[in-house]
C-alpha cells in the first residue's frame, strides 16, 4: 500500500506531504510515513530545512478517532514518539497549516520548529470534547509557545482561536497571503541556518513566574460550564504540570491524565457521540445520486416563539425571508422581538451592528399568504391545531409554486395528515425546531410516508446550512424527543402526589447531568402550555397551577417561587396545592429515593426510546442520543439515553422497569436477554 506521506525536493527544502483524506487524520500510516520522511531530512546532507503540508481539505485534524480503542492505535511509533522525532530534527522544520490543525495536528505543528499559516486557518485542541486532553505534548508545548492563559482557555474549552490570533500570541509565527506551499518554502528558506533550532519543549520564557492563582480564578470562572465533565479538570491538571514541573516529568504527567481518561466512561461516551452526530445526516432509503432542490428563499408562517426563531436561523445565513401574521400587530410583536434578539447579541459583541441591519434587511413582513408564491421553502409556525393547519396547507397548496417544499414546525401533530391537505403530499414534510430556534442545535426532520427523497436530502443540507444537527424521525405523536419526553413527564407528575417533591426530582435530573429537572424545564417554557385555559377545570397539579396564574418564570410562579432576579426557591403555595391533591386522591406520602426517580423518568424514557427503534420511527440508536444532547441538554458525558442505557446495562433497565410495575418494549426485554447493547 502506497504511504499517504510523501516527500519531494525543492533545491534544499525537503517538501512533505500528507494526502489521507477527508480530514488528514493521523493515523498509523501518516505517523509512519512522518518519522521516515525526518530520517530522510536527517540523513542526507543536501536537505537544509523540512516543510510539512497536507492535501485537500485541511492540515492534519487530529489524532484518528476511528482506530482509537484498535491495536492500530498503539501500534509504533505513537503520536507522542511522532511528535518528539519531527521536534529532534536536526534541520528546521516548518508547518505550513491551512483548514484546521486540530489535536494531534497542532501538536505535530507545535512538534515542528516554526509554523505558517493561511489567514482562514483554524488552530486548537478539542481533545476536551472528546473526553480527553491533548497527549501528544500539546500540553506541554502550547503554554511555552502560546502563553498559560490562552493554552488554559484552548484546552481546557476545546474550543479553536484563527490564525490571526494565533499570530498574535505567538503560536503562528507567520500569516501568509497567497499560495501556502511556496511560501512556507520561501519562509524555510530563510530558517534554513538558524542554529540552535527552536525547539517549543525547551522554550520556559512563557511559563516562568506563572502564579499558580491563574489556575485557581480559571477554574472558578468556568465552574458552571465544566460540571458534570471530567476531562476539563484533567486538561487544567496537565498544563499545571506544564507550569510547576521541568518538560519531562511534565510529558510523563501529560501521559498518566490521559491513559485514566482514556480507559474512562465519560470519553467513550464523548468519542461514540462524535460520530453519533455524524451519522444522524445520512438517511436511509435515499437513491443514490439524489441531488437537493435550491432553496434561496423561504416563507414562515406565524411570527410567534417559533416563528420568529426559525426565521432568524435563515436571516443569518443570509437566506432572505417572508414572515406571514394574520394581523399587523401580531406581526410588528414578532419582528420587534426578533430584532431585540439581534441587537442583544450584538451588544454581547458577537455581532456587529452591521450584520444586524444587513441580517433584518433580508426579513420582509406581510399579512399576505400569496407573498409566499415565490418562496422554495415555507415552514409553518402557526398554533398546534390540526384544523387550523390543515387549512394553512390548503391554501399553501394554491399559493406555492411547484417544487416548492412545504413543512410544518408541529410538535406532535401526524405529518401524514397535513400532507393530505395538499395535492402534493411528496412536498411535504415536518421541520420541528426546538425553542429557542435560534439558539438550539437540534432540528427533527419528519419523513412523511410520501416524502420525496430529494425533499429529505434539501432538509439535511439546508440543516447544515443553518448549522443545525439534524435528525431524521418518524411520522408518531411527539416524534423522538418529545415521545421521550412524556413518560418523563407522567412519571414526574406521580411521584408529587406519591411523596417526592419538585426541588427532589429536579435536583436528581442536576445532578445526572441535565441542565435541569422537570418542573425547571415547565416554569421555563410556560406551565401553561397545552392547559384547557378553564380555571374552574381543575384535574391535575398543573390544572391547578395554571387556574391562580402560577404559570411558570414569566409569572414570577410557578412551581416554584421566583424573586425579581429570576431567582427560584421552594413554594408552600405548591406544597399545598400537593398535599390537597394528596388528600383528594386517597394517596399517603411516603419516602421516595433517588433510585426510584431514576428508574421511573429515566429508564421509562429508556423504555420509549426502544419502542421507538422498534417502530423503525428512529433510523438508529445513536439518532436518540443526537436528538437528546442536542434538544433537551442531556449530558453528553453520558453519551445520551441509550448509550447509557448501554452502560446501566439492559438487563439493569429491565429490572428497574419491572420492580415498579411497568411493561418492557419487546426490543429492550430482547437486548437485556441476549447480553446485547443498542449503541455498540
Ligand atoms: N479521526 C477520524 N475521522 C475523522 C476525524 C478524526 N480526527 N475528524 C473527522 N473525521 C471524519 C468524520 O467522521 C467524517 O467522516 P464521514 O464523512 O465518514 O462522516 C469526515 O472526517 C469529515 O468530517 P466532518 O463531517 O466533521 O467535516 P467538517 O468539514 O465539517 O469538519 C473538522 C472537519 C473540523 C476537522 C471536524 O471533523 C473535526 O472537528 N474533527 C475532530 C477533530 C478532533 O477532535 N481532533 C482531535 C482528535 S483527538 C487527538 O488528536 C488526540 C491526541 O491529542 C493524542
Ligand atoms: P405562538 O402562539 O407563539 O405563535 C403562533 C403564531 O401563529 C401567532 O403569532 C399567531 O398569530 C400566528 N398564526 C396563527 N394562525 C395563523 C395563520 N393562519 N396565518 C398566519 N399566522 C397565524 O406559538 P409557537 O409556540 O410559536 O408554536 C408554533 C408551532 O410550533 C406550534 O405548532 C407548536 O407546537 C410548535 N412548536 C412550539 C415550540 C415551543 O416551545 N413553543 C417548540 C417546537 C414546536
């Protein structure tokens, strides 16, 4: 087999190149192919200086995840042996870095003596988010060349820096503007002498005097964001060492964190969601060759909640939009909100006053539904009524133009049957956002029974357009993620009457790892949604609730009490309120564990989830998981709800279902009697 490194000659310059599509991952046979091309550059005197580039997409982006946990990972010479022979080289070596130099990738650059890069280059380490720390010396090498705050703040988040910035805090010694390999041949050249070469593992100007309050304040600034994490910590712990330790015993130290996050749960889980999250584009079923339609602009119906955010996700993107109420106020309501939107991201400097106006400038409100004739997609965002969008669709179906894609934002509502509406149930298909649309990552796409292929195609892609991950789901009430939800929710609502507590029940789902409980979630997004709105109706705690105005944080009640600053704490009202139902019911309270909140909203979502890859409603385990992490913020250190199932155990989640009384979907009984797992 042909290496995917390979060298040639410029006058002095040995060039060497990397072409191991799609990313240049370093996996064995680049590792190889890179320490054969140092000996090379080692052992013959005409070579003066060494240039390490890549073909296609991108400069080496990490470590290969695909052979991670395989004898090919381990096999010699490993990264870190890689890393430290490129940085022996007796010659200068120069990384010319373009896309994005990733993980393993920047410590290969950081290996070698001086790095250039294009402007639109992307550098960092996002070993973290992968449940790791970067082990190839990069913990070691980028505090002495970047500085310890911004190497603290790269690894310790994941997230990349630009080349100019890189350039700023010394970590990109170059910027170059034109063709990358001649430059960075040109810049070789001009190296080429230079004796000692600069080696980042002997560099301490960067880390000497580092008070050791800079890792303290860093931990304390991000305590919020790394809860629940384990690898945060770890890659805060290694550069420490980096600080208070001479490079070896750093490098050691470097080492031993990252085989004990390695061999950890929180790591697998991180790595399988990775290509969970990848997986969920691809649709099965679609003919090959299947091209998308152009969409170049859309149409929203409804300028509410909904409306408005999945409106401003197109807006961004620099897709125009018509936004369609049915009265002008209505309408003014909404695009206020939506330019509110705007203007507070901006004042957050993440956008410039600019790009709002350009953004808002692309918006054009009517009152009209035939203003919709033009448009290639048009998304309905009007109330969760069936015969209110079956009407919307009707008319659509007159207004549209042929090939136009019509979807609907509902929640719950069949698809099957909107599509019925129209003469060209092949065009339709569900669009489901998650609120707020404009910030949250998770789209369901709802396959209709007739939806075409290439409408399904033209979703996944637009999705990424609008970076969106998407998640192909079945036509069923609630589609995935709210299916889930709603034994959740059921189970929840019992344990009150039979003697939890909302603060318990919430606190359990907090400390598993979700961003909140239950009865968080309901004061959040209205308790009041989905309510009958007759006061004098009174069937359940929520009823109850909802009928003295208790509707959640914007009323400053909900199930919990709320002080001007939004801030909850527990509310005797509802503890009333619980205790009358109690009586009414018949039922006495009793002690309720943690275990039994686990096993009765947790592995009942479980229990759904397998009801629904049964049902063929979800493509594949991992899709659950992509639609729970990304939807409903469950944590991605547990991989989702049925890679942890897998880690629970099938046969553990059985039995947890069966001691309380509940009936075991056939697929669930059937793993946990055959020892097998959903995800693996
Ligand atoms: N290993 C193996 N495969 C990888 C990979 C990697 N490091 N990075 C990406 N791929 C694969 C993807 O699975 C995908 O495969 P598919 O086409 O079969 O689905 C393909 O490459 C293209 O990836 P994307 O769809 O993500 O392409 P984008 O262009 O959107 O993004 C990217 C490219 C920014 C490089 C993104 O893929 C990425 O962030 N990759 C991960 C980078 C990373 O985490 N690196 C650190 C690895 S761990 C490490 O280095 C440990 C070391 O410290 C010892
Ligand atoms: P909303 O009540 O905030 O907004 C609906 C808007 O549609 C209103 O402004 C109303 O005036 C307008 N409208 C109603 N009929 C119309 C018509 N015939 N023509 C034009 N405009 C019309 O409701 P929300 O929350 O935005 O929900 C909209 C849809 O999105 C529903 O199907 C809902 O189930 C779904 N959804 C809601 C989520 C949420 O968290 N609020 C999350 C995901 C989906």
């Amino acid at each position: 087999m042909t290496s995917p490194i390979s060298t040639r000659r410029h006058g002095d310059i040995l060039i060497v190149t990397s072409n191991n599509p799609p990313v240049n991952a370093l996996g064995h046979a680049v590792r190889e192919g890179l320490v054969k091309a140092i000996e090379e550059a080692d052992g013959d005197d005409q070579v003066k200086a060494v240039v390490i580039r890549c073909e296609g997409q991108t400069f080496f982006a990490g470590a290969d995840i695909s052979e991670f946990g395989t004898p090919k990972s381990f096999a010699p010479p490993m990264l870190p042996q890689v890393v430290d022979i490129i940085e022996n080289c007796t010659k200068p070596v120069v990384a010319a870095i373009h896309g994005t130099a990733f993980g393993g990738g920047l410590e290969v650059a950081l290996a070698c003596h001086y790095r250039v890069a294009v402007p639109s280059a992307k550098l960092g380490v996002p070993e973290v988010k992968l449940g790791l720390l970067p082990g190839a010396g990069g913990t070691q090498r980028l505090p002495r060349v970047a500085g310890v705050a911004k190497a603290l703040d790269m690894a310790a988040t994941g997230n990349p820096i630009g080349a100019k910035e890189a350039h700023e805090v010394g970590l990109v010694d170059r910027l170059i503007e034109g063709d990358l390999e001649s430059h960075a041949v040109a810049f070789a050249d001009e190296v080429k002498e230079v004796r000692p070469v600069p080696r980042a593992s002997e560099r301490t100007d960067k880390i000497e005097g580092v008070d050791s309050s800079v890792f303290a304040d860093f931990r304390k600034a991000n305590a919020r964001k790394f809860r629940g994490f384990d690898a945060p910590e770890y890659n805060i712990q290694a550069i420490e060492a980096a600080v208070s330790k001479p490079y070896a015993e750093g490098v050691q130290e470097e080492r031993r964190l990252f085989m004990e996050l390695m061999s950890g749960t929180q790591a697998r889980a991180q790595q399988y969601f990775f290509f969970a999250e990848r997986k969920a584009a691809k649709i099965d079923g679609i003919p090959e060759g299947t091209s998308p339609r152009e969409i170049r602009k859309v149409g929203v119906i409804g300028a509410g909640t909904m409306g408005g955010g999945i409106s401003m996700n197109f807006l961004s993107a620099g897709i125009p939009v018509t936004i369609v109420e049915m009265q002008q106020e209505a309408l003014d309501r909404g695009t206020g909100v939506m330019r509110k939107n705007y203007e507070a991201t901006a004042a957050k400097g993440r956008m410039t006053p600019e790009q709002v106006e350009k953004a808002m400038g692309l918006l054009t409100p009517t009152l009209k539904l035939e203003d919709l004739a033009d448009c290639d997609l048009i998304i309905e965002a009007v109330f969760e009524n069936m015969d209110i969008k079956k009407e919307v669709f009707g008319k659509l179906d007159r207004i549209a133009k042929p090939g136009a894609i019509l979807a609907s934002n509902t929640s719950y509502l069949n698809v099957d049957e909107i599509a019925a509406s129209t003469s060209r149930p092949e065009d339709v298909l569900g669009l489901h956002f998650f609120s707020p649309a404009n910030v949250m990552k998770l789209l369901e796409v709802v396959r209709g029974a007739k939806t075409a292929p290439d409408v399904l195609v033209t979703a996944m892609q637009l999705a990424k357009k609008i970076r969106k991950v998407a998640v192909v789901a079945g036509v069923c009430y609630g589609f995935i993620g709210n299916r889930m939800l709603m034994p959740r929710q059921i189970e929840a609502n019992k344990l009150l009457l039979e003697g939890a507590t909302p603060e318990q029940i919430d606190r359990v789902h907090v400390e598993f790892g979700m961003p909140m409980g239950p009865f968080q979630m309901a004061d959040l997004a209205g308790v009041d949604i989905g309510w009958h709105r007759d006061p004098s109706r009174i069937e359940n705690i929520r009823d109850a609730l909802c009928a003295i105005d208790r509707w959640g944080q914007k009323k400053g009640a909900g199930f919990y009490d709320y002080d001007e600053k939004r801030r909850p704490s527990p509310s005797p009202k509802v503890q009333e309120i619980i205790e009358e139902f109690r009586a009414r019911e018949g039922v006495t309270p009793r002690e309720i564990d943690d275990q039994e909140i686990i096993d009765r909203t947790l592995y009942t979502m479980v229990n759904e989830g397998a009801k629904i890859l049964e049902e063929g409603m979800a493509q594949r385990a991992s899709d659950i998981d992509v639609v729970w992490v990304y939807g409903y913020g469950w944590p991605v250190y547990r991989g989702g709800p049925m890679f942890w199932a897998d880690t629970e155990g099938p046969a553990k989640i059985v039995e947890g279902l069966k001691r309380r009384g509940f009936d075991v979907a056939d697929l669930l009984a059937r793993k946990a009697e055959a020892g097998e797992k959903f995800t693996r």
